[in-house]
C-alpha cells in the first residue's frame, strides 16, 4: 500500500497534477506545476522509483523526438467508494485513473441506522475485492458520501436530519476494523460535485451541483476547489425558504425549498392531483399501487397529464427561487441540477431556468449555464473516488 | 512612480507578503512563502535595490543578534482611494502602510450623474495632493469603489440600479486625464470586505460583510481573498426575496430586502408608525421635519420608543431572513454587519442574530459570529487602497 504519508511536498504535487492531467510530458508537467526542469525531473524520478507514476506512449510532437507522458500507476492501488443516499447505496472499487472496476448498486433506507448499513456496506467491499481477485491490502484510500452535514475534518455526521441515529458515529473506525487505508467521509452532494469537475469541467472555476432527490443539497465549486466553509456544512441549502406562508418543514421551519420541492414533496402533490381528481392517469395509479412516486409525475407529464405538469413547473419554480438567491449571492459560471428527482423530464430544466431569469440580476445571468448534470448516477462514486485521491495527497491520513 | 510591469513574479509575491505582513524577518518572510533562502534574498535584494521595501529597526531575537524587518517604502509612491456610496463622497491619499495621508468627506448623489460626480472627484483628489504637498506622478494607483454592480475585469458598470447613467462608462478613462497610475473599480461592498480582511481580520479565512445603507450588499471572503464570482457580481444580496407577497422593487419584483429592509424601507416605515399614530415623537419630527430618516429611528429607539423599536426589530428580522439563506449555503464563520443603517442601534444586531438562529441548521451555526462591522466609515478607503496595492502585483496595469 501507498504510505503517502512519506511523500515529499514536490512529490505530492507532481502526483495532483498528474492525477488532473494525465498524459503531460515532462516539460508540459514543470510548466504547470511552475517548478524547475531540474525539481520536476526530480520529484518525477522519485515517484517513477516508487511505482506511483510510469513513463508511457509518446506524446504530441513540438518539431524533434516525440516526448514520454506521464501516467499515475496501478501500482497506486485500489480506490474504494462508497455512495450512500436517503434511498440508495452504490459501492464501487476504482483504478487511480477512476475507471471502474467493480461496481454494485442497490435501493437502501439510511432510516435503517447505521449497524444495518455500515455492515452492509463491509460485505459489498469484500464481495467486490473478491470479484476483483484483488487484496484488502491493495485499497489505497476510501471515499464515502453521506445524505447529511459532515464535520468534514474529522468525518463526524452533525445533526443529520435525514439519518437519526448517525449522529457523532465514525464511520471511518468501523472501516477501519476492515482496511488499513485512510477514509474520508464527505456530504454526498460535495462528492457529486467532485465528480462533476474532476470527470467532466475541469476549465471551469466556480460552479454549482444542486442535488435533487429525498433532500436538496447543493456542491460547491470554488476557484476549482471543493468549498466547505469554516465548519463543513457550506451547500446546505435545502431549508432556504421559498415561501414563508409555506408548510411546516420537519426542521421545525416554514416553506423550505426541501419540504415543498424534494421527491416526498413531489410525491405529496401527485397524491394531492389524484383525489383531487385532478388527473385520471395519477388516480388511476394510486388506486392500483397504493402509492405515487416521482416517477410517476414524470410518466405521466411524458403522457401529456396536465396536472403532472403543473406538479413540475410547481417544484421547478419552486428551487428556482431557491437558486436564483444563491445565483445572486454566488455569480456562478454554471448551476448543474443532479439527484433522483432532476430525470423527470426537460419540463423540469425550463421551469428551473425561468425562475431563476425572473429573480436574478442582469449581470448574474448574462452568461450562466443551467444544465442538468452529466454524470449524475455515477457522480458520487467518481466524486468520492477522486476525493479520496486529492485528500491522500493533502493530509496525513487517519 | 513604480514600474509594477517589470517586477519578476518571485518580488511580487514577496512585495504582497510584505504588503500584508510587515515587520517580517528575512527569515520569517522565507518560512511564509515557502521560497529557499537564496530565492527570498535575491527577491528581497531586488526589491530594496528598487526602494520598494527597506530593512529597518530589529524584530525579535530568538537567540542570536536581532533580526532586521523588512517593511514597504513610501518611496512605493501614495495611493488615491475614492469611495463613491449612494449619498457620500469619501476621496483619501495613503501611503503604502495604507495609513491616511489626507481624506475628505462629503455627502453626494450618484444620481446626478458621472459628469458631476466624476468632475467632484477629480477636483477633490487635485486638493488632496496639493494639501499633501506631493504631486500628480507620485500616484502609484487609484482604487474606487462604487455602489454598483461592476465587471471588475475590465471596471465597467453593469445595470446599476443605484446608478443610471453609469452603464457602461469607464470611470479610470477619466481619471486616466489626470493620472498615470493604474485604476481599480469595485464594488462598495467587496472594498469594505477587503478593508475589514486587511486591517482587522487577517486571520479569518471565509467571512462576509454586508453593507446596509440606500442598498444592501454582500462582500465575499472566501479563503481570505475576496470573492468576485464568474462575472464580477457575487455579493449582490440586494435582491433576495425575503416575502414573497412583500411589496413591489424597482427591479421589478416583489419583497426584495433591498425594498423591505434598506434605509428607504426604514423612512417609509417609520413615516407609517408616524401617520399611523403610533409614534407620538416621530409624528412631532416628520411635522417639524418634514421628512424622516433611519437616524430619527435610532434617536427615538434610544428614547424608548416602541413604534421605533418595532422597525429596528422588523428590518433585523427581514435582512437575518436573507442572511440565514447565506449561512445555509456559505457557511462563513464570521458575518459583520456594516453601513450606515448598521449604526441604528444594539436592538438591530440582536434582532438579526434572532433570524439568522431560527432559520439556519445547527452545523452552520454552532461556531458563526455576527456582529458590526469594525472600521465601517473608514472601511472602503482602506479597503480600496489595500485592493490598489494588491491588483498592481497581481495584474498587468489597465
């Protein structure tokens, strides 16, 4: 295993660089990362000696000999990642270029409390190394996403209100009965927006993920960096008011954007549709499966159902006010919506967009993209693998 | 004056850490910006060499004989802040250390337009000079700020509400008649930010400061630079809607706090409490007065005037409902509370804090300090010199 711990300063930013950038020539490398030829050459012999990075196929040609690139090594290790939801658990085992080896999904209830889940959670890593043929030895480094505030520092769970139970719990110790390698444990919509830019918009400085699905979270991109504010908790922004003659919140708050526009909001309403008689499609589903989800308002829309369009353009205005403050506050180049909930239908998106046009100021909007995410399943589980990496490299792993 | 153009990238970052550290030790400056001895010497040599900084009296021994501290030359030349608001004119000359060489204030109306106000400024900084007996060419730079939203790439105003007529117009084009020096336009709001961070909090890493006045902004700390956001306009609060059924703003929507909460709201409302028989002394001013304002609010709060308390309580209660949006997503460990209706009162903070508490989750909470601002008046002189100094290090000058 990796003992990052012994990395020189020069090491530990030859290999971030070289994680971001992959395939850089030596010279491409000591131009970005600002060293001399001679430091660079240096701090790259170290890490070709140590197996952590290898020399491979030519690159682009300037004019004489085609140059070596640079490439991280499997001889890094294994990146373990864990994606939990209010609803759904996805564990994966990544190379150190995040490509995945071994993934398994499953729905899961976080309510369910942390014996059940984090035993699970054990199982599926060992099954999977062993799908692998690979050792717990060879797991470099954890990452894990959670459906709540996370003291990000010493990767405690604060007042989660969506898991009862988890509060103050070290997941990393009960890991650590497993794996020696070090784990992180960040917010799961901080990993999704990780995933975002290091998988997709690394050209981009200040961006925001919003999260949609059992809560509403937001990730955010600062100057190309995660940003978690002074105690962890920056992005969470599901008990923002949007109306504050709003139902009561289980915060104890009226009208946060959470409780009139997150899945069990949506859900709420499409039962509210159905008895109201308001649509013979949601009536006729909640007669025969004795529930509605998301998914249904969203079917339904796709039928042309008038009432499940409203339910969208509702929700969707709804975190469009939500967002059009944060886009005033935080002039973001652009907002990608993610979660569960932001597959309903392009309806969605436009009913977002128009909020926000409506409440921001000129200057905000004049250029910002509002996009639905590109990775969206597969965010958290590269969000976490390639946390997992970064925080190797910058702390003295726990 | 100083050539920052031909200052080799090692002098510019020690110039900078001198800039905000003076009395450093050679030593000490070494360990700070993280440069080899021989790197910090020939930088510190150079900068010497060109009167930029001198060595002067002995810092503290840790043994051997006492160390000389470097510290910033006034031969660097004086710095012109300007700090336009919506009803007042400040205009300074600092020296280097930003200490205030010369400084006047008067009350303005950005409204009359930039011909005035520009004609104003000029003449005011020809007064400034003559009274410090300098000269035009020992400018180094011109910071402003205005009380706008601007692209602070290139200086131009954006669809400043506050300022119509200003769209588009290059304020330095002008000042540029009279002076070489390079030009640096800001928001207000971000240049009492960088004063509070350059003066009084250089330690705190992720704060805001919110000014309150004729508008209400946001200035944004965030990993102790200020943050500007993609298009220049982060920080512009104004326009958060606080009650969505609230009154009509001029930007065309409804409860904006700007509309519900800025020093407008506070004389319509207490014209209100006045008409309304609900405040016998504020009754007798408007009769005498013909007009009231946020300071006959904070006389007759100071007297025990109930009606009077109920506006503070009420305009605390409607900007801490924007400012809990903030915390949720910022996460900032401090928020300081500047500009001028800050002034109206200890009941005002409180009624703040009342807000923020109640609608913000507990890990956004449990460390966050709000309280006033600490230079306030003084704040966007310094803070426009201090952003001078900074942007002529950091950027070819416009």
């Amino acid at each position: 295993m990796t003992d990052w711990r012994s990395l020189a300063p020069a090491e530990r930013i030859v290999l971030d660089c070289i994680f971001w950038s992959a395939g850089l020539s030596r010279h491409e490398l000591a131009t970005k990362v600002g060293f001399s030829k001679s430091r660079t050459n240096a701090a790259t012999g170290a890490l070709i000696d140590r197996g952590l990075i290898e020399e491979a196929g030519p690159g682009c040609s300037t004019g004489g000999r085609r140059p070596e690139t640079l490439s991280l090594s499997r001889q890094i290790g294994i990146f373990a990642a864990i994606d939990l939801g209010a609803t759904s658990l996805d564990v994966a085992l990544l190379a150190p270029d995040m490509s995945i080896l071994a993934h398994h999904a499953e729905p899961a209830d976080v309510r369910s409390g942390p014996g059940v889940i984090v035993s699970r959670i054990r199982a599926l890593l060992r099954e999977l190394i062993k799908k692998c043929r690979v050792n717990g030895r060879d797991i470099a480094a954890i990452g894990m996403g959670v459906p709540g505030p996370v003291d990000f520092a010493d990767g405690l769970l604060v007042a989660p209100p969506l898991m009862p139970g988890w509060e103050g719990l070290s997941i990393a110790e009960y890991l650590h009965e497993d794996y020696a390698a070090p784990v992180f444990i960040d917010n799961d919509v901080n990993l999704l927006a990780m995933g975002e830019l290091w998988r997709v918009h690394r050209q981009i400085r200040d961006f925001l993920v919003i999260k949609v699905g059992t809560g509403i979270g937001c990730g955010i991109v600062c100057r190309g960096e995660i940003y978690r504010g002074a105690d962890g908790s920056a992005g969470d922004v599901g008990h923002i008011c949007v109306d504050y003659n709003g139902p009561r919140c289980h915060c104890g708050n009226d009208g946060c954007v959470e409780a009139m526009a997150a899945a069990p909001a949506l859900s709420r309403l499409a039962v509210e549709a159905a008895r109201g008689g308001r649509s013979i499609l949601l009536a006729e589903w909640l007669e025969t499966r004795g529930t509605l989800v998301p998914e249904d308002v969203s079917q339904a829309s796709r039928s042309g159902d008038v009432a499940a369009n409203a339910i969208i353009q509702l929700t969707g205005e709804l975190l469009g006010r939500m967002l059009a403050s944060l886009v005033n506050f935080y002039n973001p180049s652009h907002v990608f919506i993610g979660g569960g909930v932001s597959q309903i239908g392009p309806l969605y998106l436009a009913s977002i967009r128009q909020s926000v046009y409506r409440r921001s100021l000129p200057l905000s909007t004049r250029h910002i993209h509002i996009e639905f995410a590109k990775l969206n399943e597969l965010g958290g589980i590269i969000g976490a693998g390639a946390l997992a990496f970064q925080e190797c490299l910058k702390r003295a792993p726990a």
